[in-house]
C-alpha cells in the first residue's frame, strides 16, 4: 500500500471517530422556568361548644361542614322544682377550632316557650318567659374568675348582676332572634381563640302563684362567621 494511501485511510478513520465522539456538531440554546402546582384551598369556620363538665360539641357534628350547624350539644340549664327569688348558672367555653378568624360572634335565642311543668300535677297560668331574669357574663379566661364583660342583664362595672328585671328569657328573644340580629359578643373570635360565658337565670322573689308549676323553655344558638 502507498504512503498515500495509507495517509488517506488515516484521515477517513479520524473523521469517522469525531463525528461519533460529536465533534464538529453545533449547540441549541435552551431556557426553561416551571410554576409547579398552583394550589387554591379554602380554610374553615368551625366552632366548638363546650359545657363545663361537658364533652366538646363541634358545629360539623363531627362529620363534614356541608351542613355547619349542630343542634344536639349539652343542655346548658335543667332547673326543676325550683321557687321564687332561686338562682342557677353555667359555664361554658367556646372556641374556633378552624383555619380562619371569624370577624362575627353572637348569640341569638329564636324563641321562649312557656309550658306547665313536666312533672307537676298543679299549674298557674302565668308566663315565666317574661320574669324569669336572664345575664349573659364574659370571662378573660378558663377559670371563670375574672370578669371582662358583661354583655346582657343588670350589672356592676363588667359583673353581671340580677338587677335589672327587664332582663328576661322573653326580653332576650325577642330581641335577639337570629343571627342576623343576634347579640355582639365581642369583635369576632379569631382562629384558635377562645371565649367563655356565663349563663345565668334567676326567678324573681316577687313571683306569684299564676307561676307555680309553670316552666320556660330557651335555646341559645351561638354563631361565628368569617
């Protein structure tokens, strides 16, 4: 073989190994960004209701929020065979346990319904709805001992008293009878707050016999709203 021939046999091997090596070819230019999982979520409005001595009651009912309203938690009040001038009260600690602040708090009674008394065999015909004296106490905190307000019924300074005897169970419906007209309990209840009330009812001493055997009924309904 010449030495020309060999110089060419040379030259076809080294092109032949560039090109698969990838030498002589040309570069792209290239520019890639991602938004990866654009995400919109809606956070919760959920309220828990829970009676001193009680187990916590959930607006959800412990299922979804499809139908945010509970109606089954504790009886705050059973007073029975009680007489004038008697007393009774209880504490109860609510709390949003959602993800957003609720810029609404209130509590609203529908209506008060008066009735004979279960368990009486002896009944007047008078409406306890309209003496039976009502207040609506704040606390700053779980203890109950430190008053900051007091919302509804007579008071002294930010206690609740029973001084004032228009101040009713009836009173109170009839002025607070939905969440649209509700009492303020304050500016709202923010995400993870608490806040704790004082019911309190009382008789008054002046009642007479058309109340024997007669009873009054009341819901409270406290309702929260972002």
């Amino acid at each position: 073989m010449s030495t020309r021939r060999k110089i060419v046999l040379t030259s076809t091997v080294v092109l032949l190994l560039a090109a698969a090596l990838g030498f002589g070819s040309f570069a792209t230019f290239n520019a890639q960004t991602n938004n990866a999982n654009s995400l919109f979520a809606h956070g919760t409005i959920v309220l828990s209701n829970t009676k001193q001595g009680g187990t916590a009651c959930l607006s959800t009912g412990g299922g979804n929020t499809n139908t945010n309203v509970n109606t089954g938690c504790d009886q705050l009040l059973n007073l029975t065979v009680k007489k004038p001038g008697d007393s009774g009260t209880a504490n109860l600690t609510l709390k949003n346990v959602g993800s957003l602040d609720a810029s609404t708090f209130k509590v609203f009674s529908p209506t008060c319904t008066n009735s004979d008394a279960s368990g009486e065999s002896y009944h007047g015909t008078g409406n306890p709805c309209s003496v039976v004296q009502l207040y609506i106490q704040q606390w700053t905190d779980n203890t109950f001992s430190t008053p900051s307000a007091c919302l509804y019924g007579g008071a002294t300074g930010s206690t609740c008293n029973f001084s004032d005897a228009t101040k009713t169970l009836g009173a109170f419906a009839t002025n607070y009878s939905s969440s649209t007209n509700g009492l303020s309990l304050g500016s709202g209840l923010n995400a993870g707050a608490s806040a704790y009330i004082t019911i309190g009812v009382q008789s008054p001493s002046s009642a007479d016999n058309t109340y024997q055997g007669r009873q009054s009924a009341l819901d409270f309904d406290w309702y929260i709203a972002q």
